[in-house]
C-alpha cells in the first residue's frame, strides 16, 4: 500500500534561485508526468509560517537562507509526498519509486570514499520519525546545518536509532549526473554511450542552476581580478565561502573575468577610475622600462604607482573589515593602501607586501635589509626602485590597522623573518575549495571526453605559464620524467595544462591541453589523472595541490614549500628533497607502482581536503578571525 501523497513541494523564490534558459520550465516536467498529483510551490513567506508554527524558536535565530534550506524537513513532515529542488528535471514518472516507501532519501553522484546523503530530493510520508528526529536535531542545536554542511544528513542518519526506516535510492536513479558530468555534457563533451548509460535507469536529473546572494556588508573584499589563475580562484572561493555561510562579504576588483550576471549574483563591483588616475599592468611598468635586464613580460614585480584610489568606495560600502587579497596590476598604489580607515586583514597570496617589488625572493635576502642592487631588475645601485618601493611600503604599512593571514607555514616564517611585516599578528588560514565543485568524476568519463588513454598511467602538471616560469619547477620535472621514460614510455602517458604546445624532449606521450578556463574541464583533468606533480620551488600555498587532493588524485611535490604543509608523506602522496629531480622521480614511480597503493593514497587524499580545506570550515575560520580583531557578533 502506498503511504505517501501524490503531492510534488518545490521552493521558487527569485532571490535566492535562478534557473539557465538552457533548461526552460523544470517545473513543467514534473507536471507532464504526473497529470493527476498536486503540485505546490512554496515561497519564503508560506516557508516562514510553516516553520513559526512547527518550531516557533527557530525564525528568531536563524537568516532567511537557512530557513529555505531546512524547509524541506517540515514541509514534508507536515503533508508528505516528494519535495524536489527546482533545479531538477523529471525525466520518468515517480509512482513506481514511492510505492510502497516511508521515507527516501538518496546519495550525492560523486565518487569518494565517503558517500554523502542528498538534501535535494526527499520522498516520504507525512509525520515520518526521521523527519521528525530532524527538525528536533536542529531544535536542539540551529547552528548543526550549516556547521556540519555536506555531512548533515550522514551525521543525523548515524544518530537515528531506526535507520531500517529510511531508505537510501541509488543516485543514478534520483540523479545520474555529478555537477562536473552535467558540465561536460551541457557543453556536447560527454559521448552518447556514456550519454544512455547513465539515464538509463533515472527518473530525475539535476542542472545545477542555482544561485545566491549576499545582501549585508560585513566584508569589502579587495582583489584586483576575479575568475582565472590560481590566486584570483582562491580569493572568490573565499569570498563566496563567506556569503555560503552568512558573512556578508562584497568584492571590489579592477578587472572581472566573469559575466555582468555573475557579477551580479556574487556580489562583484567593479572599480570605475577617474579620468585622471592611471591604473592596469601596462601603467605599472612604466618604472620597469628603466631596467633593460629586467623581463618585461615575467609579471614577476610590481612597482604599485598606478591604481585607483579605493577609498571613496570603502566610504560608500562602509564595512566592518577591508579584506585585501593581491592588490597589483595596477589596481591600487602603495600609498593609498595607508589611507584606508578600517581594521584590515591582508591575506598574502606570495610575498609582494613583505619585498620591494617581487612577488617571490628567491635565494635573494636583501628584503630583510630594505632592499636595493635588485636581481630581479639587474640592478647595481644600491638606490634603486626596489630600495624606494621598499620604503614606501615601510611608511605606509604602519599607518594601516591590520593583521596578516597567510595559507601555510612555510609562509608564517617568511612573515615573521621579514622587516616589513615583523611584529603583525599573523593567522595561518589555509585556502578553501567548494567540495560541490571539487570531486572527483568518473575516470573513465574524464578520459574519453578528454581524449586521454583509459590503460595508461596519467601524470598530471598544470600552472599560470606552466612551461616558462623557472619557479614552477618543469625543469626538474622533465629530467625526473626522462630518467623514468627509459623504463615506464609504455606505461605513462604525461598532460599538461596552462600552457601552449610547444616541443618537449620526452620519450612519453604527451598532451598539453592549454590553459583551462571552463572549471568542468579542470575537473576532469584531475580526475583523469593518477598522479598531480606540483615541482614548484616557491609557492605560497599550492591550490592545485588541493584541487586535484579534492578530485581523490594524489600529489607529488617537494620539501620546504608552501604544498609541504598540505602534503602527507606516502599518506597523501609524496614530498621529495627540495630541488631534487631524482628524488621527484621516485616518488612518481612510487606512487604509480602499486595499484593497491594508489587507491589508498586517493582515499587519503580526498578525506584530507574533505576535513580541512573545506571552503565552510576555512570560511568559519576568517569568521573567527574577524570576531577576535572587531569584537562584533556576526
């Protein structure tokens, strides 16, 4: 006998969800194929009385976005039948799935060690046990959703005493897609094989649509450019993990790589100069052209004399804390920093704040003695531009209220050794990853939409300028992979990302895939590959260490840099002799060896970004901070 009522709950509310015109009318679906249910929507306002009436404690204390998030429990609890997200297509009937059921829920389509119970899709009967163990549980602690996240409903499952009660539908009946897969098959990636197998027993599937926004302003978020490259990735991964957790944070930027609609949604302003002020790369390296054996085009150093003066926006925004994340390219000058008003929390990307100009020192030591005779530049002088931007930084640095964050340990030390920076508190806050957007995907998926061999051993090496940046490490790369070629040229098959295609002498097969902007395709990079070779001789942290960590690939990089503190010797990959080719080379044959090692370090791997890098818990962290520096209940 069916238990539960042929009724479809879904929540559409234009604030907090907006659905592609790729997927035109999902709604629509689940009315065509179920003629004779009901279908109600709920919006935020019928949301907010159901709960009022079930928990009235809970509207007081918890914001609007956590109210629409739990709704689910207590709209079921209250009249049952199958609440569904409005990102979701019905592409099969349900009346077959529901007979019979009391309460169903379904695991997330990603592929990790821990499988993780979706929110996104219930089916049950009304007054249900489990339901109502819910809604006690955050009765109990309101906090409990957005602390615990993902694992919410695994933790709550663990807790109930009668879990024999709730059934757990396979996600490639509920939804075959993982949020990557869907990408690659939105953007015609995905082959028809693949295609038909994964729909062949779904009734449902999800687009992955939605969106959200942020309407106070707690944090003014600075960073010269948002989307590509590393250190632009991790400031809106930061930014946009403040917002997921109900910090209101904005970001002001000189340049977007994103659409006016994402700007919109997440929150972006663009930084509009005055006629007058000079800003971009090309402005700021007007001091440089006095340098001929400088590299012009290496973007290794930033005099910081052109940029807009931001403080009129600080004026406008008027936030409790001015984040700073990577200020150059022309974005803001030194001394414009100094006339900032606000409690400040400059979270390093590299080393530029604490030199006189360059982004990493190298075996230079002269940015603990004011700087001047700059290798960099070529210069002999002792006076040089480095020495003036040096003491530039030094007079406008003590007018600024601010306290350090930096992602690693590695970069603590450089701190606290420094002249510039010495003596500022300095918090070691790692970079975080949204664990929606970073999981690993089929492999087999992964390769054929990329072209990579499915019975080859993949090792994987991607970076801004990949190739040509001597602190990237490819150097030592190449000569670990020649010396293994002579051995494994059957076995491996080597991929490059973030640079273009250029002859390499090696004796494996070699696809450089250039440099990747569509985060999809990032994805199934990583997930294609066994092993991540990250050689770099100075890095402040290493984000596509946890990337491809993320993505169950472990990684091989070396001592005494930043992705030392993320690395777990032979737990999570290996860590070779700082510079050492040989040693670089062992640890990639290590690794790619034993099969049954490999798994085990993938496993490890993936539970390591999932306790840690969490861009919720490395968000709570800034929150934290924010509360110790303010005082200020957020």
């Amino acid at each position: 006998m069916n238990n539960i009522p042929p009724i479809i709950h879904q929540i559409q509310n234009r604030h907090l969800y907006s659905v592609s015109s790729i997927v035109p009318s999902l709604s629509q679906s689940w009315k065509d194929k179920h003629p004779l249910w009901t279908y109600k929507i709920w919006s935020l306002k019928t949301v907010q009385d159901l709960i009022s009436r079930l928990s009235p404690s809970l509207p007081l204390i918890m914001d609007e976005k956590v109210q629409l998030d739990i709704a689910r429990y207590f709209i079921l609890y209250q009249e049952g039948g199958i609440f569904v997200d409005s990102d979701f297509e019905c592409i099969e009937p349900f009346d077959n799935i529901i007979e019979g059921k009391q309460c169903c829920f379904s695991y997330e389509p990603q592929i990790s060690g821990n499988k993780i119970i979706s929110k996104s899709l219930i089916i049950s009967e009304k007054g249900h046990s489990f339901l109502k163990f819910i809604i006690k549980r955050i009765e109990n602690d309101c906090n409990c959703v957005t602390k615990e996240n993902l694992v919410f409903l695994n933790n709550t499952f663990t807790l109930y005493d009668n879990t024999s009660d709730v059934e757990i539908i396979p996600s490639s009946v509920i939804n075959p897609f993982s949020q990557a897969e869907m990408k690659l098959y939105l953007a015609g990636l995905m082959p028809e094989e693949i295609m038909e197998e994964l729909i062949s027993e779904a009734a449902s599937i999800c687009y992955y649509q939605k969106n959200t926004r942020s309407n106070t302003i707690d944090v003014l978020y600075l960073s010269s450019i948002v989307g590509h490259g590393g250190a632009f990735r991790a400031a809106h991964r930061i930014h946009s993990g403040l917002r997921s957790i109900g910090v209101g944070s904005k970001m002001l930027v000189l340049k977007s790589d994103f659409g006016e609609r994402e700007n919109l949604s997440d929150d972006i302003y663009i930084a509009q100069p005055r006629l007058s002020e000079k800003v971009g790369y090309q402005n700021d390296l007007e001091p440089l052209k006095k340098y001929p054996k400088y590299n012009l085009s290496s973007h290794t150093f930033a005099p910081a004399v052109a940029g807009t003066d931001i403080n009129e926006y600080i004026d406008i925004f008027n936030p409790k804390i001015v984040q700073i994340h990577w200020i150059n390219a022309g974005y803001i000058k030194i001394e414009d920093l100094g006339k900032i008003k606000k409690k400040i929390v400059w979270r390093l990307a590299d080393c530029w704040p604490l030199t006189g100009g360059c982004y990493y020192f190298g075996d230079c030591q002269r940015y603990l003695t004011g700087c001047g005779k700059c290798p960099k530049l070529g210069s002999e002088d002792e006076k040089d531009l480095s020495h003036n931007i040096w003491q530039r930084k030094r007079k406008t640095w003590t007018k600024m209220d601010m306290v350090i964050v930096v992602p690693t340990l590695w970069m603590k030390q450089i701190v606290e050794n420094s002249i510039l920076l010495k003596g500022r508190q300095v918090f070691v806050i790692p970079n975080g990853l949204d664990l929606n957007k970073f999981y690993p995907i089929s492999n087999k998926i992964a390769r054929k939409a990329l072209g990579i061999p499915i019975n080859k051993k993949v090792i994987l090496y991607g970076a801004t300028n990949a190739i040509n940046d001597p602190r990237k490490g490819f150097s030592l790369l190449l000569r670990a992979l020649q010396s293994l070629s002579k051995k494994h040229h059957n076995e491996y098959f080597f991929v490059i990302f973030g640079a273009e295609y250029q002859k390499i002498d090696l004796n494996i097969p070699t696809k450089i895939m250039g440099y990747i902007q569509d985060h999809y395709i990032l994805q199934s990079l990583y997930s294609a590959a066994d092993v991540m070779i990250v050689p770099s001789l100075e890095e402040a942290f290493g984000q596509t260490v946890t990337e491809s960590m993320a993505c169950m690939t472990p990684v091989v990089s070396f001592l005494d840099t930043g992705p030392a503190g993320i690395i777990e010797h032979k737990q999570t990959g290996y860590l070779a002799k700082y510079s050492d080719p040989e040693d670089l080379a062992t640890g990639i044959e290590w690794i790619l060896e034993d099969n049954s090692r490999l798994n085990s370090l993938s496993l490890n791997a993936r539970y390591k970004i999932e306790t840690t890098y969490d861009i919720k818990v490395v968000a709570e962290q800034y929150r934290s901070l924010y509360k110790l520096i303010e005082d200020i209940d957020y």
